[in-house]
C-alpha cells in the first residue's frame, strides 16, 4: 500500500471518529462552548466537514480561495446533516488524493499558510491530517465537558465505544 493510500485512509478514519463522536453527543451538546470567543460544538462541527478536504485542496492547488469555496458548504449545516457531510468529506478526500501520483506527491512544492515552503506530502501531513486529528480531539474533549463523561479513549481513537 502506499504511503498516499495511507493517508486517504487515515483521513477517512478520522471523517469515520467524528461521525462516531457526534452520535455520542448528549442532548443539547451543539450549543456548548468553553467560553467567550470560542467555537460552539456545532461551529466546530461544521469546520471539520471541510477543513480535511478543504486544506488538501489548498495544498495542491496552492489557492486559498479553494478552501474559502470548501468552507461555505459548511456554514449552515444542522446537527443532524453532520454525518453525511463528513462521509461526502471522506469521499471526495479518497477521489481527490487518489488522483495525484507518487512522484507528484513527492517532488511538487506547496506553501504552508504561513509561507513556508514544503513538498507536496508534508504539506498534507501538515494540513488536513494535523487539522483533522487537532480538531477531532477538541470535539472530544468539548464532549466530555457537555456530558458524555462515559467516552474514553477508545471513542476518540478508534471511534468506537470500549468494549
């Protein structure tokens, strides 16, 4: 398997751990915030059904206005439509790196939004697997604290209920 199949895949796990986090969701858990300034459960919701998809393509095509395109399919979303926008995430994620090529991966430079310049493959490590991952614990812990104090570990890591 390669190494971009394996990030496909990881990112589809973490589409699959955030599906999984939001039916653990208690009730009325989408308007919990820490505080003053920062995200609502659903803002942040609604930020990681593009920001993997969204910073991939940015990464590629080296415009950030790809991602400003991404980010407005996720400015309304309700609760209930979380789900399959993160499947539609984790699909068009496999299509579209599915489509670049190894060497491509290796050799095409890519800027990171701070202006750093890295090969294409960091700058997916970078992107959408750090952001993905980064974000998908901030659901987790912003969970707990709207009280599904039952999650564990596992839920956050494998996106399943210990057993």
């Amino acid at each position: 398997m390669s190494q971009l199949q394996n990030l496909v895949d990881v990112l589809g796990h973490e589409c699959d751990i955030v599906k999984h986090l939001v039916s653990r969701l208690p009730e009325g858990a989408e308007s919990y915030r820490p505080s003053e300034g920062q995200r609502s459960t659903l803002e942040l919701l609604r930020y990681l059904t593009y920001c993997g998809i969204g910073a991939a393509r940015w990464a590629v095509e080296g415009d950030v206005q790809v991602w400003k395109d991404e980010a407005v399919r996720g400015q309304e979303l309700t609760l209930a439509e979380i789900p399959d926008a993160m499947d539609r995430q984790k699909h068009v994620l496999a299509d579209y790196l599915g489509g670049l090529g190894s060497d491509e991966v290796a050799d095409t430079p890519a800027k990171l939004p701070w202006g750093v310049e890295v090969p294409l493959g960091r700058a997916l490590l970078e992107m959408p697997l750090k952001w993905m991952t980064a974000y998908r614990m901030q659901l987790f812990l912003y969970a707990k604290a709207a009280g599904a104090v039952d999650l564990t570990t596992a839920d956050n890591w494998r996106g399943a209920a210990a057993s």
